[in-house]
C-alpha cells in the first residue's frame, strides 16, 4: 500500500501526531529520530515531545542538560517542514511522583499551545518510551489514539526507577496497538495483549543517506594513517560492548586494524585502548559516517550476547548493508533472517573465522550489491508504509 493510498483510507493527513520519544532530537540519528521523518509524509503535522528522562539526572549528565538548554533555544525549527520540536519544561527527577506529575501538566501546557482544541482532540499519541509522565498525562487525552512503540524492554535495566518498568507494563495493556522493533519483544506481546493489536515493526535505514553511490570519496583524514584491513564500528559504545572479545581478537590479529566511531560512556574503551591496532576516533557528525564506515573492510558488532541484547534489533546492521558491507555479529534472533550478508558468530574462534570471509568477500561488486539489497527491503518508507497497513484496521 503506498503513503498516498494510506493517506485516503485514514484521513492521516488532516490528523496531528504526537511523538514521544526516548532521545533528545539533536542526539545520534537512531529509530526515534528517523521514523517522526517518515511519518511527516503521512500525517498533517508531527510533534515530537523531547524526553525528560527515565532516569533522574545525575553529575554525570551535565553533557545532556546543556544541550537540553541550548536546543530550548531553537525548538521552533522544524526538520521537516511540518515536523515540531516540543521541549516542555521538566523537572529532571523521574520516578518521582510528584515531578512526573509536574512534567505531565508541563507537556499538556505546551501541547494546548501548540493545537486549537479540534487538532489536540483529534490527535493520534506514539510514545517510543515507558516515560512515568505518561501515566498521568495519557488518562487525560481521553479520546487520542495511543499508540506504544516498544523498542527495549526496560525490565532489563537495571539502573532505571520502578516507575519506568510499570510504565511499560501499563502501556503494554492499555495502549490502543503496541508496535515490536523485534522479533523477541513482538512474540512476547503478542502473550501480553490480543495478537491482532500488535505489529511488527522493525529498525530500518535511510537509504539515501548510506548509499554512497558510485562516487569514490577521498580518505578521511581522522582515519587516513590506519592500515588496512580495517575492521569497523560505529554507534554508541557502552557496556553492550564485549570489551573482552574486543582484546583478545586484537591481540591475536596484530596486522588488522580495529575503528571505533561513537560516544563512550563510562570508560569503557579504557581497557584496550593502549593496543596498538586499537582506534577510537569519538563521535562525529552523522553526515561524515558514510564516508568514513565506507573505508572499513568488514563493519563488526562486536555485542555481548545478554538477555539484553537478544532484545534488540540493531539500527546500526541495516546502515552498514546499506554500505555494501558485511556483516560479522553474535547471534542475535531478529539478524538470523538477514541470510549470508550477516555472518552470526560466537566466541574468538568463529568470530575470527567469520571477519577472515568478511575482508575476503566484502570488496566485491556482486557482494555489495547483494548487501545493499537486504537493506532496501529495511528502508524506513517501507517499514512505515507496512505499519500504516497494519494499523488501517484499528485506527479511528
């Protein structure tokens, strides 16, 4: 079903969405950042809600709190034209009674102001977050379609409130349709509510921007004196991370280089960064990562395998096929159907074996091509157009 027959059936595009996400709008570019784009095409106006948080801010968030500010500043730019940026006033103490209670009398000001009481009544909710605001703001929106799209499972975590985790529960129950980003989190709402009110609705990439064409870009100079093969990652790097693996393969490969790109978060690189074919290079503009993923020899996600982590369905997978890049990473259930472009492996022998076939295949035009095929049937238009179907049957 393509976006303009949706838009027919359902009378999307004379409705208002309401977005709330998990991430900041000007942090990394994941699924909370992507999918408010795309639905942008189908809905008359989009809003997306920043996050107070799921957890109360400590020291160590000084970093996000100044963004959080500097970006109140220009929240009424829009990306895209029809998209708005809402940044409500919060209290940063979620968990919280009372400041959750606060932030949800904050976010309903702000959402009034921006929608005549037609808009705001006819609006459509999407929450890609567990946030306990929500608990007392969405009894309130009495007639709004909610919609919960279940990215994580906050259970978990283990350093987020109680709150966060009851949140999730709650929504999971009493959201209008639940959307899975993966298979494990799909099958198991489909146990916690009616299957018919839940879909499938999988990360993706944009297409346009990780397909670097045939145009050749020079080296870049952040990367320019590491030797080839280089052996790549780029994304957030934190305690998913199997630091361990990560050592013992560059001790064993002295000649293959290993990239990181990305934010680190409590030193988590410290343990091998002394290596000598260890780089990390910090986090760098989204528009300089396919240039630069471009030059690895094989793309790695080198992940812990936790319960954690057999939840997810990682962006970053569809970004590098995009590329044309294999793929080496530890079974994962939702990358098993992704065929020979995504080679599983587990432990230092077989994920040694699987990067060897990686550097050796991954230069090839066929072998490109048939990478950047699988990532099509992944491009966020395809996914959301899946998803307006799904919801064709339900949505009021």
């Amino acid at each position: 079903m393509s976006n303009s027959m949706s838009l027919k059936v359902k009378g999307l595009s004379s409705r208002t969405l309401i977005y709330f996400s998990p991430l900041e709008w000007s942090g990394l570019h994941q699924r909370p950042h992507h999918l408010p784009r795309v639905m942008a095409h189908s809905f008359k106006r989009v809003i997306f809600v920043q996050p107070a948080g799921l957890r109360p801010v400590s020291f160590h968030d000084w970093r996000r709190v100044l963004a959080w500010i500097r970006f109140r500043k220009s929240e009424g730019l829009k990306h895209p034209d029809n998209l708005h940026v809402c940044t409500p006033v919060f209290i940063p103490l979620t968990g919280r009674t009372w400041a959750d209670t606060f932030n949800c009398l904050s976010t309903l000001k702000r959402l009034r102001s921006l929608l005549n009481n037609s808009a705001f009544k006819e609006s459509i909710v999407w929450t890609s977050t567990p946030a306990p605001l929500l608990r007392y703001l969405l009894p309130r929106l009495s007639k709004q379609y909610v919609i919960y799209d279940w990215i994580d499972d906050y259970t978990l975590f283990k350093d987020l409130p109680g709150a966060v985790m009851d949140t999730q529960q709650w929504l999971l129950q009493k959201a209008d349709f639940v959307f899975a980003s993966s298979m494990h989190l799909y099958e198991k709402a489909c146990v916690l509510r009616p299957s018919e009110t839940v879909g499938m609705l999988s990360n993706g990439v944009d297409l346009n921007h990780w397909c670097p064409g045939d145009k050749k870009n020079e080296v870049p100079k952040a990367i320019a004196n590491i030797q080839h093969p280089v052996i790549g990652y780029f994304g957030t790097i934190s305690h998913w991370l199997d630091t361990e693996l990560i050592k013992s393969m560059a001790q064993r490969r002295p000649l293959w280089h290993f990239l990181f790109i990305g934010p680190a978060y409590k030193s988590r690189l410290d343990s091998i960064l002394g290596l000598p074919n260890i780089h990390w290079i910090g986090e760098q503009p989204y528009e300089s990562l396919p240039c630069l993923a471009d030059c690895f020899d094989a793309a790695w996600l080198p992940f812990r395998l936790t319960p954690q982590t057999k939840a997810i369905n990682p962006v970053k997978i569809y970004e590098y096929l995009a590329l044309g890049k294999r793929v080496v990473a530890p079974s994962l259930p939702d990358l098993k159907r992704l065929g020979p472009c995504v080679m599983l492996a587990d432990g230092l022998s077989e994920t040694e074996s699987a990067l060897v076939s990686a550097i050796r295949s991954g230069s090839g035009e066929e072998d490109k091509a048939e990478c950047r095929a699988v990532a099509a049937e992944f491009s966020w238009d395809r996914l959301w157009n899946g998803a307006l179907k799904d919801l064709s049957a339900h949505i009021r």
